[in-house]
C-alpha cells in the first residue's frame, strides 16, 4: 500500500516521539528521587528544561527522518539511512534506562558514545540522501555531546572518594531501645528520640499576631527541617485548593491532603545539590473564613550517599516519615491573640 507524505510525516514523527515516551518512564521517577539527590555540575541546567528540548528534538528527527522516506523505500541507500535511524533511537532510549531506571552514570557514559557514533553515522547516512535532513540532525548531536558531558561530570562527582560524606555504620542505643546512626556533614550521631528534643516550643508571629506549637527538630536522621518553625502567612479570603503541576516545575506540585478529614492544600518545590534533596512546602488551610499558609524547607540525605545497612535505615525513614501530621498537629495548635 502506498503512503502519502503526510501519513509519512506523522509516522516519523510519532515514531520519533515514542521513543522519548518509553525513556521518559525510566526518567520521571528518577528526576524528584535519584536524579534529585545526586551531586551535579554548575552547568546542570534545571529539570523542567529537559521535556521541552527532548520533545522538539524528536520532532526534529522525524521530520528529518520523513525527509529521506520521502525519496522512496525502494532506494539500498534510504533502508540503510532509516535502520540506522532505528538504530539510534534505540540507543537513545536505552541510555535512559541505564542512566535514570539503573542510576548507573559509569554504564550510561559507554553507552552515551555509541549513542552518539550512531547519531554521526545517521547525519552522515542523510547526507548523501537529503541535505535539510542531516542539518536537523545537527541540534539532536550539540545536546547529546552537552548530555555527555553532564554525564561524565556526574559520573566523576558521585564516585567514591569525590568529597561526598560516608559516615560509618556506627549506631548508638537509646533509653527507648531505638538506634540512631551517624549522619550529618560531621558525622555526628543524630538526637534520640524523647528528652529534651521531643519538647513542642511555643512561637508567636508578630505579624499576624498568631500563636502556634511546633517541635524543636522533626526526630528524624535523615530528614532535616530548614526555615523552621515554619512561616505564616494569612490571606483575607476563603480557602480554595486547585491541583496541578508537578514537583521539578518551578510552580511547584499542588495537591490536597487529608489529616483526620481535616483537609490541607499542599505545595511542593524538589531541588538536588551537594547530595540532598531540598524540598519547599506551603501548607494551606481554612481558618475563621481565611486561609493560614505555613511555609518551611526540608533537606533530605539522598539514601544512595550511604552503605548498605545505613541507605536501608534511610530508605525506610522517608517511606515512613509523616509530615502532613506533624504540620497538622501545629495547625491544631494555632490560637489568635
């Protein structure tokens, strides 16, 4: 049956375009998790940036690649030009599931060169068949050599013996009966629970005037309060919750959380540097027909830092750990002067 241009051009470009979709299913987990909490260069750019220019570099190679259909299947040169094509698609999709699906950056880096070898032999292939062709080719290998880059750096700042802190598995027992573990950027052993370091402080905004109970530290090893206790902020308007967005955008991921049927809107902002996992929260919520915003930071050690016992430990804690009680229990406590 033959196919018209059009339909060529649609086939190319979805064809195109799912490759990117297959990688993205490795990729989006890893970028608020792993990919987060990695060390990166100073040149990392953003992570939102990474969707908009994959996206257009497949549309790129599928036009490129209609380009060369378009003169005809019965042509060796063309089959050769295309399977190649094929061929680096595959590659592409295979370096993210290395890089992001098996957070190997030593492994990705191989397969990075031979990504690349591939995309040269495609542009050089469409050459000698369409000229335009290869020319669109041209941004799609500029971003992989950047990629490769990137990939190399992360290799090198995330190996041992790069200055990222391995604390011992030394832990040390509590009157409770519970351990705690070295963590920290000096090792130190982190609080028991109980004492002192579970005593709730009372805080007293001066600019709203209100009045709240918060905990001295979150009795975590792993999890770290930052801008703490939280900030206030009262808007004079009814409480409204509208989800969207996601939590590397730089609005932030809006969802809703229930606590006890007391229902709090969540805002949340993730950032990766120097191996932890920054995360900035506004809690919203409804109160005598306004709306309180708590807002604070949290840092997160990325588990991967550690050896076996202690990434296990710290696995656990942020599976576990519940912070929409803890910020419910202060929203609880609130009282007007």
């Amino acid at each position: 049956m033959k196919i018209n241009n059009t339909f060529k051009l649609i086939i190319a470009i979805v064809v195109s375009e799912l490759a990117g979709i297959i990688g993205s299913i490795f990729t989006t987990p890893s970028i608020t998790g792993w990919y987060a909490g990695i060390v990166k260069p100073a040149i990392n750019p953003p992570a939102w940036i990474f969707g908009p220019v994959w996206t257009t570099l497949f549309a790129l190679m599928g036009i490129a690649a209609f380009l060369v259909w378009k003169k005809g299947l019965d042509r060796r040169d063309v089959k050769i030009a295309l399977g190649i094509f094929i061929g680096q698609l595959v590659l592409n999709t295979l370096w993210s599931i290395i890089f992001f699906g098996l957070h190997s950056p030593g492994s990705a880096l191989i397969e990075i060169v031979f990504l690349w070898l591939a995309i040269l032999a495609t542009i050089i292939a469409f050459y000698k068949i369409s000229k335009p062709a290869a020319w669109l080719l041209v941004p799609y290998i500029l971003w992989v050599s950047f990629a490769g880059y990137l990939n190399y750096s992360i290799w090198q700042l995330n190996t041992s013996g790069s200055g990222q802190v391995a604390c011992t598995q030394e832990a040390k027992l509590c009157q409770d009966g519970s351990y705690v573990g070295r963590t920290g950027p000096k090792c130190e052993f982190a609080a028991c629970p109980g004492g002192n370091n579970d005593l709730w402080k009372t805080m007293t905004d001066e600019k709203t005037g209100i009045t709240f109970q918060y905990p001295e530290t979150l009795l975590t090893t792993y999890i770290h309060a930052q801008d703490w206790p939280p900030q206030v902020q009262i808007l004079n308007e009814p409480y409204a919750c509208t989800e969207a967005g996601s939590e590397t955008a730089r609005a932030g991921k809006t969802e809703k959380r229930l606590v006890d049927n007391r229902e709090y809107c969540r805002t949340s902002i993730v950032e990766g540097a120097a191996g932890s996992i920054y995360t900035q929260y506004a809690y919203a919520f409804p109160k005598d027909n306004q709306t309180v915003i708590f807002t604070f930071t949290t840092r997160a050690t990325q588990c991967g830092n550690y050896d076996e016992a202690e990434r296990k430990a710290c696995e656990g804690e942020r599976e576990t750990f519940d912070l929409d009680s803890v910020v419910d229990r202060i929203a609880r406590s609130i009282k007007s002067q």
